[in-house]
C-alpha cells in the first residue's frame, strides 16, 4: 500500500483561488465531479463560522495548519486530481491585509508546498452577500494581490472568467490544457 506522500508526488493539484464571491467552492465542487475525484473544501469557513470574535493572529495560524492537514486527509481519496477550494495562500493574503504581514510558518512554506495548476477566478460574478465576507468594495485590489501573489511564487495558473456555466467550461479547458503538456 502506498502512502500518502507516495500518492502526493504522483498527484496532481489543482488550486481553486481568487477573491471573495467569485464561485470558488462551486467550480471546486463541479470540478470534482467532473474529473471524478475529490476536493478539498476550504477549511477557514468552518472555522470562522464557530468563531466568536474577531479573527485573531492564532486563528490565522490555525487555519493554515487545518488547511494543510485537510490536504493530506483527501490525499489518499484522490484520483489523480486533488482539487482544493482554495489555499493556505489566502492566510498570507489575509494577515498581510489585517495585520499587515504574514506568519513566518506560512511564509517559509509558500515556496515548498506547490500546486501544479492554479485557477484564478474573476471577479466577473455579482457579489453575494455572506455573513463570512468582508469586503464587497474591495474585490479589484484583491484581484490585483492575487496576480502579484501567484507572480511572486512563478506559479503557473490560468485566469477563469465567465457566467457559471461558462466558468466551468474555462475551468476544464485550462485542467485539460495543462494536462496535455
């Protein structure tokens, strides 16, 4: 039996990122579906829904570890494709917004814990209100972090625009398209 960091090496990750309301656990979902596989949802909306207060320091930190450990959990479940609604990344995103920089953990393994594809999706889509979203005026400067962020770490990701139906019609053909390389 192979183990899960067997598994990992021939997997393939597919990063679903972007700003808020822009269909990141819809397309995730739909993805996996499609590709019949698994996805990995994203961990800090569970635990923000339990929080109390506001979002402190620790909690940032928590949800970097609970992403990460929510990774390795769907791992084993994966055929070829793990799909991940969304990233660690976003803890740095957030803290360096909130607090003004980013915990060192996840700093120092931004440049280890890689995805093969990222989709990076547009703020093309009306906003919806949530009680876990912040910040409706602010989608064009987060989509503009994204790039910088995905640039920073020479990733290699694929920009999805385009009504529902569409978006998952772009989201296939940029899976399919690296999968052809």
């Amino acid at each position: 039996m192979e183990n899960s960091e067997d598994l990992s090496k021939e997997l393939i990750r597919i990063a679903v990122v972007g700003p808020e309301s822009t269909g990141k656990s819809t397309i995730s979902q739909q993805l996996a579906s499609h590709y019949d596989t698994v996805w990995v949802p994203e961990y800090a909306r569970g635990y923000c829904e339990k929080l109390v207060a506001g979002c402190t320091w620790e909690d940032e930190i928590n949800m970097f570890r609970g992403q990460l450990a929510l990774e390795e959990q769907m791992i084993p479940l994966a055929n070829r494709l793990l799909i991940c609604d969304t990233t660690f990344i976003t803890v740095k995103i957030w803290s360096d917004h909130m607090f003004g920089r980013a915990p060192q953990e996840v700093l120092d393994k931004l440049p280890i814990h890689k995805y093969d594809l990222y989709l990076l999706m547009d703020i093309d889509l009306p906003w919806e209100e949530d009680p876990l979203r912040d910040f409706p005026h602010m989608r064009e400067h987060f989509m503009e972090v994204w790039h910088k962020e995905l640039k920073a770490l020479n990733a290699t990701y694929s920009l999805i625009s385009g009504s529902e139906k569409g978006r998952l019609q772009n989201a296939i053909q940029a899976i399919d398209s690296y999968l052809s390389i």
